[in-house]
C-alpha cells in the first residue's frame, strides 16, 4: 500500500556504472598502493573517475558518481582505509573515509583504544569506577593522533558540501605540502562520503532534469530524505533514522573524535561563509572547556580566510549552543569539539550575481547585528557583492577543512588530553553532585508506558552512556542498606552513574530555564536556533528518580537493555485483553494479526483474529482492565506469553467473555496521509512513526483526493501544513504542472464528503486552520495573527491535561508532557458541530492551567495557552474531526503523547466508541 513519491518523479540523470571491485557488501576498502605511496601520480582525480569536475557551474553528480571515487581512491592508495559503516533508508551504502599516513593506518585499532580510553577517562578493561591518572593520560596523548571528522551532504538542496567532499579526499591523499604531510602523520582525518545519500540523489537528478530549462531552480516538490528531509539535522539525540544511528555508531563507539566538523550551506546573507564563535546563549550543562575550545577553531579557521584574502566570514549571531538534537550540538556533549560552518548558497550549481545595492546595511537574527558594509569584530572582511558560483563555496569549504585539520594536527596532543580532562572533570562533578545528581535510577515497572524506558535506555547505549540494569533488588543512597525504603528498587532497574559523557545526559534528564533574549530592549524576542526545552524524561514519559547521595553501583550487566518488560496476569480461557498503555500495542496486533494469517482461521490465532476495545475500566480478579484495552477473544496462552516476551506488552487473562456493553469492535484502520508537493516535514514524520509502530498506511496526493474516491479509507490524516498550503499548494508556472496546485474548492468538497458520510478526518498543529474553515467548525485558533510579542513559544516542553476515559485518551495517564513549537491553541466559538454535527463536541485534552511549563521558553502563554484545548473532536454528520493543536508525534521524539494519534485513528476502525466530553477546558 506504499507509494514511493521518487516513483512518480522519475530518475532522470544518468547512473554510473560501478567499477567491478567495488562491492558494496565489502566492510573494508583498503589500497594497494606501496608504503607511503598514493601521491598524485597514483590515484585518479574526481574528473576522471565521475566525468567532469564538481563544481563546474550547471552540473551536479549524484551519489553514483561520489561513491564510485571513493571506492576508486580506495583502491589506488594506502593512505585511505574505506569503510562501509551501514546503509541508507533507500538501500546506498554509508562510506566513511579514514585518511592518515600508511604507518598511522597500520595502528589504527591502536589509535582508536586510545582515543575511546582518553574520551571515557578510564581503562575500559578495568570496569566501571576506575579514572585514569593524568600521567597515564599524558602518555597516552603522546602516543595518539588527533581525530578529525568532516561531513558533507546532510542537507541535500545545500548542494556545494556535498559535491565537494571527492575533491576534499584527493587532496587529504595526494597534497605533498608540508601542512598536508603534518596533517597525514598527526591526524586521522575522517572523511564522510555523503550522509544523506537518498537527498543526493533527489535533488542531483531533480535538478540535472531541469537544467537548462523553465524550471532550472524549481525547488523539489519531495522531501530530500525519504522519512524526515531538514530534519536529519533535528535528529541526533532520537537517532531514528539508519544514517543517524550508523554515523553515532563511529562517533561514540568506533573513533571518539576529538574535532567533528559539520559543514552546511546558508550563511546569513550577505556573509560567504559563518563559523565560530557561536552566538549566545550557552547551555550550562556543556563543559567550559568546549565552548572556549571552539572559540579558539573559529578564530583560526577565520585567519586563514584572511590570509587567503576570502571575504565575508561572520560570526556569534543565530547559532548558538544551547541545543542538543544537531548532528554537531551532540558530540559537544560528549566533549567533542562539535561546530558547524554555514556557507553561502548559489542556488544548486546556478550561479547568481549580486549588485551593490543589495548589499544590505546591517544582517544578523537581531537588527542591526552586524554591520554589512564596514568591518566590525565579528565580520571583519566585509563581502560587498559580485557573482557566487558553487566553485566558490566550494573553495570556501575546503579552506575551512584545511584549517580544521590542520588545527587538530599541530594541537593534536593538547585536543587528547583535553579530551580526557573534560571527562575526568565530569566524574567528578558527578561524583559530587554538582549541576544534577549523583545518578538516575529508572524502573521501568514505574513508568506508564514501560517500553518508552526501554526505548531510552537504548538510546542511551547508542549514544555511548555509560549504565548497568541490576540483577537484583537494591538500595540507592541509603548506607544501612535498606531494601524497603524510597530508595529500594527492583532488579531490572536501571542505574546511569557519573561519567565523562555526563553532560549528555544531565541535558536529557533536567529542566531548562532559557534566557529571555531580545532584539532590543522591550522588543520582540530573538528566535533561538531550535528548542529551548527538550528534555527525553518529560517527552518520553519517564519516572526517574534523582538520587544526590553517592551509593555503590548494584551488580548487574553494563550496558544491557533488556525488551522484557511484558506481563501476562491470570489466566485466559475465553482469550486475553491486551493493555493500551504502551505504544508497542499496534506492533504486537499487527504481530496476531499476521500470525492468524500466516496459521489459518482455523488455529489458536486466526480464532483471535477479532479484536474489540475496552469502552471502560473492567474488573477482574487479577486485576483491572482499563478502558481502551484490546480484548483477543480465542488468543492463547502462548500466544498472550510471546506478545509479552516479544512485543514487551501487558496482557490480562479473561476466563469469561467480556460484556459486549463494556467493548466495541474494531479492525485495523485504514489510514490515508495526505501528501502535498510542497513536501512538509511533519508528513515524512508521520509516515515514520507510523511505519514504526505497526499501522498500514496510503499517501493521497491533491489529484487523488481531488478524484472524490475516497471510500476505501476510515481516517485521512493532514500532517502540519498551513492552511493556504492545503488549499492552494505550489503556484502554478512555479514548477511542472504536475506537482503545482492544492486540494483547491474540488478537494475541500471530496474531505467534506468523506467525513459527513461516516469517515474520519486528523488535523495536526497547523493543519487545524484549514480543518475549521472547511467544516466550520465551532473552534477558533487563538494564536492566529498574534506577533511575537504577544505569543512566543520556539520549542518548549508543555504539560497537558488527558481524560483516559475518552476514547481519543485511552492508554494515557491523565498528565502528559507535549513538544510545543510554533503550534496553536483551540478555543471553542459556541454552537454545535459543523455541518449538521448535532452538538456531538468533546475536548478531551487541556493545556494545563496553571504550571503549563515543563522546560524551556514561552512569552504570554498564561494568557494565550494556559487552559484551553489541546485537542477537540467533532462529530460532522455521519463522520469525525480531530483536531489536535500540537503535534503529538513531533519528530518522532514524544513518545508519551503518540496514543493520542493512534487513538485517533484506531477510532476510525471501531464501532460503538461511547460518546465523551472530555475535560472542561477553558
């Protein structure tokens, strides 16, 4: 049922054939070439291996050429080592590059012991709790090299950083000058191919389709990564997607890089190229030491470009380093030197001219930042116009790539130790409980959802954190040893000590306060980078407890996640009910569902093919089912057993049929998400975490709902997308006809069919706009037209008040925590339903009201927010509107408000669901 939107588009460029020798199924790619050869006699250049040199204005290559040089480059050199560290979401192999001297090759699971010794501090043979003494530290920074790393290619339309990184190798490899000789013999120079190789390949074709003609700079009407586009870079504590986990694997469990070096392309206008210093303000859970230490790398990377006479580097505005979810803001958490540049864009390989008069006389987040013509402090060289080719910025890359490396080479020795001096520091702050407890201690039995636990501590472990699950009960803190005090907790308990990743964790586990910053005093707020709170214990749903006293560590496994946090209670004769408190439910119906399948309707599992939901709480003597419970007539005992061994879910046994009063039955719905050519992000997150969590799902574009065929499905879902984007979609002459044009007055007709026929509409966050306007519904939408000023939340953790009664709530605990980013608020206008909805108006969640803040930022939120829906469903005729004024699956991250959407279209499937009305909301 999955339409690929890149089946539609077409690959228009032409693919290169792969040299014989390269497979990709090969782990490692080593050259050939003699002892300290590879000179530039001895390997092909970019041009000869991809057909022309990128950078040449009008062309781009996609990933077929790039992963070719490599594997080329490979081959005719042994100052490379290439490694295939995974595979991307559409099946193109991940290659990272490591380039050094032969010798430096030859030792370099060596150089990566000590590197991971240096970054955790310790001896990672002698166990949790021994510290390496700083001689010891220093002799091992003697003998080690520095590693650099350097990206290209995350943000695929930012073409120039990804069609330079063959020309980045070449000359990593073959340069003979005395910088790139020190560079070789003091540095690991770790070079990543591309890391978004599907967005490569979208946006190369896309264009290279299009050049020449009308639509040269149409942008592409698909996401340039198949699930989350942009927001690859929004991902890197989640780590959802195959790319992110594959490059956190090098980061935190192969090389420990001392310098991560993330390159993009959108200086602030008219700048050429931003790098550090950042702008404020800075988190205080980040060591000092990585925040002067980058300082320190803008400053030398910005004289190069002086040297060089290259104008328009600027610095400390917009960026800042407060966030933790970039692909370079979380390596600073693990010590690392984590910084970006961003380089002016030429639009793909178009170049652009730039009067004088367009040169502005101030730039930057706040007015008059920086001044455009005259040099100041942060911009020093000003750039006062002319034409901007992507040779151009890739020129600027690679001068900002020499100087990066080149810094990590001369202060290799000083970058390890500091390494290890931040991490010692940080098991010491630790150790005395300074900005955060001495440990975290989660049960995951404590939790609502137990799996979300479990989906932490694997994240945890990804990311590097250090922690053990005891094997048995034991006492945190208190020294008589008391297993029954607040303090006692139970085997399978996860312990997260002191260590020198400790900053990471602190950021994910405490409550922020972000700085109210201004343009000008009395004026409106400056936006921050991202979010200003984000924390994975609210947005996951977490019970942590925070334990301040030193206690010793129980015995368990280091670093083990266990999946087994399932229960079956009691017995089930007549079948069992299967718990909805967790968001793995739909995983493990999906689970029955194709194990009824696979055994036949005659078998244990086909009888428990019928499912009906729980419309309240049910008494039973093991204990209660509560309302929005999946009673499995007919599932077995073993069945129900390996659904909470495998699945990780809680099952109660019925020994008797449950009363047909108290359950409604339901199917697995059938679930259309609407797909705009505009190609928001939320849509791509819709899809992944549907894809995760077990649901069948359809795109619909704008000709197909236009088509008023829409009786095959139960629920069409509107991920986030302003109204007038819905509505009117791409302009028309802005691109091939095909993809121009919105739902229009043909489509607004076919949902309203839809839905007063008996179907199910979900609006999500700014899709409720054009949800209330088409069915007039009795809502308005109270942040409409309000300025900054007035109303401000970036990104902020918020909490929200749930009725589990209500079927849209079923599974909940009656307090939730939301990712509140730009996103609305409903307030009921008066009246009934729309469109002859008799009245049927339920809201069954509430911002909270007061104390809606959990972390993070917000400007007039008592007055705007506090109080009022969250959510609110609709009775249209025959059929439903849900409007849900956040998003309850916001990237993918919080995990405790997903049931809402799931509960939403799961409803479409059911019969019978009890009429609600929720929580009174303001």
């Amino acid at each position: 049922m999955r339409t690929v939107t890149s089946q539609r588009l077409g690959r228009v460029a032409s693919r290169s054939t792969l040299p014989a020798a390269a497979l990709l199924g090969v782990a490692l790619l080593v050259g050939c070439a003699t002892d300290g050869g590879g000179g530039a006699g001895d390997v092909p250049t970019p041009a000869e291996i991809i057909g022309f040199a990128p950078g040449e204005d009008y062309k781009l290559t996609n990933y077929d050429g790039i992963k070719a040089y490599f594997e080329a480059l490979a081959a005719s050199t042994d100052r490379l080592v290439l490694e295939q560290i995974g595979e991307s979401t559409r099946g193109e192999p991940l290659y990272l590059a490591a380039i050094s001297s032969p010798a430096n090759l030859r030792r370099m699971e060596r150089l990566k012991e000590i590197t991971r010794t240096l970054a955790y501090a310790r001896d990672p043979d002698s166990g949790y709790g021994s510290v390496l003494d700083e001689e010891e530290a220093r002799a091992l920074a003697r003998e080690g090299v520095a590693v650099v790393w350097i990206d290209g290619g995350l943000h695929a339309t930012e073409v120039a950083h990804g069609q330079v990184m063959p020309e980045m190798a070449h000359h990593f490899v073959t340069d003979e000058s005395p910088e790139t000789r020190r560079i070789r013999d003091n540095a690991v120079v770790l070079l990543m191919a591309n890391m978004n190789p599907d967005g490569l390949n979208i946006v190369a074709d896309w264009y290279m389709s299009n050049v020449g003609g009308e639509f040269e700079m149409a942008r592409v009407p698909e996401l340039y990564h198949h699930y989350i586009g942009h927001d690859n870079n929004r991902d890197w504590y989640m780590l959802t997607q195959v790319e992110t986990q594959a490059v956190t694997r090098q980061l935190y469990h192969n090389w420990f890089p001392q310098i991560v070096y993330n390159q993009h392309q959108s200086s602030p206008f008219p700048g050429r190229i931003w790098m550090p210093p950042f702008e404020n303000p800075v988190s205080p859970n980040l060591d000092p030491l990585v925040v002067s230490s980058i300082n320190q790398m803008g400053h030398s990377m910005r004289r190069r470009f002086d040297e060089e006479g290259k104008p328009g580097v600027n610095s400390d505005i917009v960026f800042d380093l407060w966030w933790n979810g970039s692909m370079r803001g979380g390596p600073d958490y693990h010590n690392m030197l984590g910084f970006l540049t961003e380089t002016a864009g030429a639009g793909y390989a178009t170049p652009r001219c730039y009067d004088e008069d367009e040169i502005p006389d101030t730039f930057g987040a706040r007015a008059g930042n920086l001044p455009a013509k005259t040099p100041s402090t942060n911009y020093n060289n000003p750039w006062l116009g002319g034409c901007w080719h992507i040779r151009d910025a890739m020129d600027y890359m690679m001068t900002a790539a020499k100087a990066v490396a080149d810094m990590g080479a001369k202060l290799r020795e000083e970058y390890l130790f500091n390494h290890y001096r931040m991490g010692r520091r940080q098991i010491e702050r630790g150790n005395a409980a300074e900005g955060g407890p001495f440990a975290y201690v989660l049960d995951p039995a404590a939790s609502h959802d137990p799996g979300t636990v479990v989906e932490f501590m694997g994240l945890m472990s990804q990311s590097g954190i250090e922690f053990v699950r005891a094997s048995e009960r034991f006492s945190a803190g208190d020294p008589a040893g008391d297993l029954a005090g607040d303090l006692a907790f139970p085997a399978g308990s996860y312990v997260i000590p002191p260590q020198a990743f400790r900053p990471y964790v602190v950021d994910l586990m405490e409550p922020k306060q972000y700085p109210d910053h201004r343009q000008f005093p009395g004026g409106p707020p400056e936006p921050p980078y991202d979010m200003t709170g984000y924390e994975l214990r609210f947005q996951m749903g977490l019970e942590v407890v925070n334990v301040d006293e030193p206690f010793e560590m129980p015995p368990g496994e280091w670093g083990e996640v266990s999946a087994e946090v399932g229960e079956v209670r009691g017995e089930g004769a007549a079948g069992f009910a299967l718990h909805g408190n967790s968001n793995w439910v739909y995983r493990g119906l999906a689970a029955v569902a194709g194990a009824g399948s696979e055994a036949g309707a005659g078998s244990d599992a086909g009888r428990a093919g019928d499912r009906f939901r729980t419309t309240r709480d049910l008494s039973t003597p093991t204990g209660v089912i509560p309302a929005g419970s999946y009673w499995l007539p007919g599932l077995s005992s073993d069945a129900a057993r390996a659904l909470a061994t495998e699945q990780g879910l809680t099952l109660t046994g019925v020994p008797d049929p449950l009363p047909s009063d108290a359950t409604a039955a339901a199917r697995a719905p059938r679930v259309a998400i609407y797909r705009s050519w505009q190609a928001p992000m939320p849509e791509g997150w819709t899809r992944w975490v549907l894809d995760r969590y077990g649901f069948e799902w359809e795109n619909v574009w704008d000709a197909d709902v236009r088509s008023g065929d829409l009786s095959r499905f139960d629920v069409i879902l509107l991920p986030s997308q302003g109204a007038g984007g819905i509505a009117s979609g791409n302009e028309p002459g802005s691109m091939p006809e095909q993809y121009t044009g919105g739902l229009g007055d043909e489509g607004a007709a076919a949902l309203r069919a839809f839905v007063e026929g008996g179907g199910w509409l979900v609006a999500v966050d700014q899709a409720v706009d054009y949800a209330i306007e088409t069915f007039g519904l009795p809502f308005r939408n109270r942040t409409w037209g309000l300025s900054s000023q007035d109303f401000f939340i970036p990104g902020s953790v918020i909490r929200l008040d749930v009725d589990p009664s209500h079927p849209l709530g079923y599974g909940m605990d009656e307090e939730a925590m939301a990712l509140f980013s730009r996103s609305q608020v409903l307030e009921r206008t008066g009246g009934g339903g729309g469109a002859g909805g008799g009245g049927r108006i339920s809201t069954p969640v509430c911002y909270a009201d007061p104390d809606f803040l959990v972390s993070g930022w917000t400007l007039g939120g008592d007055e705007v927010l506090a109080g009022y829906p969250a959510a609110a469903q609709v009775g249209v005729r025959q059929g439903q509107v849900v409007l849900f004024a956040f998003r309850p699956h916001f990237r993918g991250q919080p995990r405790n408000t997903f049931k809402l959407l799931f509960n939403a279209l799961a409803a479409s499937a059911t019969d019978g669901l009890p009429a609600s009305p929720g929580l009174r909301c303001r």
